[in-house]
C-alpha cells in the first residue's frame, strides 16, 4: 500500500490485537486498587485507542506501530489495576533484589519515550518533507521529552486539583527526584528506540510502499 493511500478493509492482525487490548482492559477495571487511580492509569490508552480507530482508514500506520501501542497500553492498562507503586512482579523484584522501589514506574515512562518515537518518526518521514538523518532523530527525541515533559505537567495539575487523592498516580514513592527520573527515563527510551529500531522501522515503511 502507498504511503499515502487510504484503505477500508480491517486487517486481522489488527482485530487480535484490538482484542487483546480490550479483554485486558475489562479485566483490569474489575476490582482494581483504586478506581479514580486506574481512569487516570488508562486514560491515555483510551485517548491513543479513539486516534488510531479515527484514522484507522485515512492514515493507515505500520503493523510495527500498531505492536508497539498495544504493548504500552498494556502497561498503561495493568499499571492502573494495581497502581504503578504495587505492581506484583515488580514488587517481587523489589524484594528479592533488594531495590530501593518498585520500578514499574520506570518501565512506564520509560515506554513513554519507546514507543512516541517510532510513532513520531513515521508519522514525520510520512508526512512531512523531513529525512533521516542526526537532526531529524534529534528533532524526535525532542518531541518525545516535550511529550514526557507535557505529561508531568498533567500529572501535577492533577495532583494540585485532587490533592492526597492523586498519591497513587503519582507513584512517587517518596522520591523527590521522581519527575526528573521520569523525563530521563523517557529520553532512553526514546534514544535507545531509535538506536535498536530505526534500520527495521525503515524496512517496514519501504515494505509499505
């Protein structure tokens, strides 16, 4: 399929993977830790969810892509069931290797920085008269900090509106720096996606084509 061309039929690779999003999501909203803290949790997933089926047929995006949103929405949506300071498996690391906290947390945002980055860079080499190159990957490893960034600033309007009631989506878990290690955590993502992934990115959009 062209780059730019639109196409109405549903692939099935698709639907399995809208249908894993789905059965996870009911079964994190059945007795999660805290209600308000899972609708902050996976509301961005939601929001990501109703971009990709409105453009689904205009602006069709790479099976890559479409993988890759899926495994952060799972994060996004697990994290929301038992908070991102509680996660089980985490909680076990933690223990077992005596870490200092519960780092689901990172693996959050560390995803944050991940997965933008290959949406940005095929959204911009789709789109846009933009080329690979050092300033091209810098101009998205911006954007995914001003994402990151943008992120904490949501993160403390709601702390600032809902007070104590917003601990738990915080997450920080007693550590000042928490919001500082989250944009960082967001630039290796971002780096480390574009690093480990660029060159197969580039054959997929050329299979595209």
């Amino acid at each position: 399929m062209n780059q730019g061309q639109t196409s109405r039929t549903t692939e099935p690779l698709h639907i399995g993977l809208l249908v894993i999003f789905a059965l996870t999501l009911i079964w994190s909203v059945i007795n999660p830790k805290d209600l308000f803290t899972w609708f902050l949790e996976v509301f961005p997933a939601l929001i990501g969810l109703a971009v990709i089926l409105l453009t689904y047929h205009r602006f069709r995006l790479t099976n890559l892509v479409y993988v890759l949103v899926l495994v952060h929405a799972l994060i996004l949506v697990i994290g929301g069931h038992y908070t991102y300071a509680e996660m089980p498996f985490f909680n076990w690391l933690r223990d077992n290797f005596h870490l200092a906290r519960n780092y689901y947390d990172r693996l959050g945002h560390f995803a944050q920085g991940f997965v933008p980055a290959i949406i940005c860079r095929e959204v911009l080499l789709r789109k846009s008269p933009l080329k690979r190159g050092k300033l091209f990957s810098f101009l998205v490893i911006c954007i995914c900090l001003a994402i990151s960034a943008s992120y904490e600033l949501i993160e403390w309007g709601v702390a600032e509106a809902t007070g104590s009631a917003a601990d738990a989506f915080l997450g920080t878990q007693g550590d000042v720096w928490d919001t500082q290690w989250d944009m960082f955590m967001a630039l290796c993502g971002a780096v480390i996606s574009l690093v480990s992934l660029g060159n197969f990115h580039d054959s997929v959009l050329k299979q595209m084509r």
